[in-house]
C-alpha cells in the first residue's frame, strides 16, 4: 500500500477529528473540520444522519485514526502492535508508546517541526542524528538514554535558524529533556500515552483481537 498524498484535511474529516496534520492550520479557521464537520464525497453530508456505527466500525475508525495521527502504514502498524502484545504490560498503552518513539515523532515533540508529516521530511533529508550518528529514517525507535540532535550541516541552513526562537518556547513532553540552545534532546523514560492525542487504545487491541492479530 503506498502512502496517502492526497489532501490531509479530508483524513480529518473522515474521522470526524482534529487529528492535527497540518500544523497551525488546525488552530486556525481554515482547518478542514471547522469549515466542513462532515464526511468527505458526494454523499458525506448525508452520511452523519446515518444509524449509530456498529462496535467492529469504532474499532476500525480508532485503528486508522492512530494510523494516521502517526502516518504509518497498515503493515507496519500490524507490526508494532505485534511488537506491543510482546512487550510486558498494557498492549494499548504499549502500542502508544512504540508509536510515540519513532524518530519522526520524537523530532515533532522537539518542536523542529509543525506536524509529524514536515517531521518525516526533515528527517528524510538528513537533518538529525541519533546518538552522533546520521540516520534518515523516521520510522527508528528512539530508546531511553537516547539523544537525537541537529547535524552540523543543518544548524546552518535558515529553516533551523528561524526555528531556533519557536524551539526556545517549546515545552516538550515529560520524557523528554530539550536542549533549545545546542538543538538536542534526550529522552528520560520510555514515552506514555499524550495529552494531545485523543486516542481509545483499547478499542484498537479489540480490532487486532477480532482478526487474530
């Protein structure tokens, strides 16, 4: 399956949330949601008079949801909650911290990035390093102890320069320390479930429970 590159407004609006994939726009009253609270196509404004969703449709719209929060596709997705039912504690609250791991991720909650999908870029081109190391790969796990930093190329282009002030304001999760004048940060704990993701985790285990995972 190749990856979505139509507009990100009617992902939203599909779901019928905020799933923030536009930065500030979201904030704002062009965000797709605000002006069109409805189903995407011909038919989407007849669609919300529609009968309640049954119990497998919640856990299939929670599914997608989180994909798309995250911009994973839907093997790889398989492939972290496998890695989630495997690790020991809550499969849910594994599955978020897994998702929240990723390199793209981690650079997003840094600040360097308006959403996950500019973080996926920047990371694409080369921009960061983990551990000293350059890597151009969104999908890494960044682990506990972990540090991911600008390369030396990179603080010199006019992007990070400008960012520098927005980095400076940011304030990053709990299980991240930001370093706003050298551009890094180091990650503490293993990350939990966000604040700012609104997300039924659960409904996602019965999904993958349905289809024998």
């Amino acid at each position: 399956m190749a990856r979505y590159t139509g507009p990100v407004c009617r992902l939203c609006r599909r779901e019928g949330k905020k799933l923030y994939l536009k930065g500030e726009r979201c904030y704002s009253p062009k965000c797709g949601i605000e002006r069109r609270n409805f189903p995407p196509g011909l038919h989407g404004s007849s669609r919300q008079f529609r009968r309640k969703e049954s119990d497998y449709a919640l856990q299939l719209r929670e599914k997608q949801r989180a994909r798309r929060i995250y911009g994973v596709l839907e093997r790889q997705f398989r492939r972290y909650f496998q890695e989630a039912e495997n690790r020991p504690g809550l499969t849910g609250t594994n599955l978020l911290s897994i998702l929240e791991s990723r390199l793209d991720n981690v650079v997003f909650r840094m600040g360097m990035a308006d959403s996950r999908a500019q973080a996926r870029q920047l990371v694409e081109h080369g921009h960061f390093q983990l551990n000293g190391r350059n890597l151009d790969v969104p999908s890494a796990l960044v682990r506990p102890g972990d540090e991911v930093s600008l390369t030396e190329h990179a603080k010199k282009t006019v992007y990070f320069r400008d960012r520098a002030d927005f980095v400076q304001k940011h304030q990053p999760p709990q299980w991240l320390v930001l370093d706003a004048q050298r551009m890094t940060a180091k990650m503490l704990e293993q990350p939990f479930k966000p604040e700012d993701v609104s997300l039924e985790e659960q409904l996602i285990v019965e999904f993958y429970s349905r289809q024998g995972s």
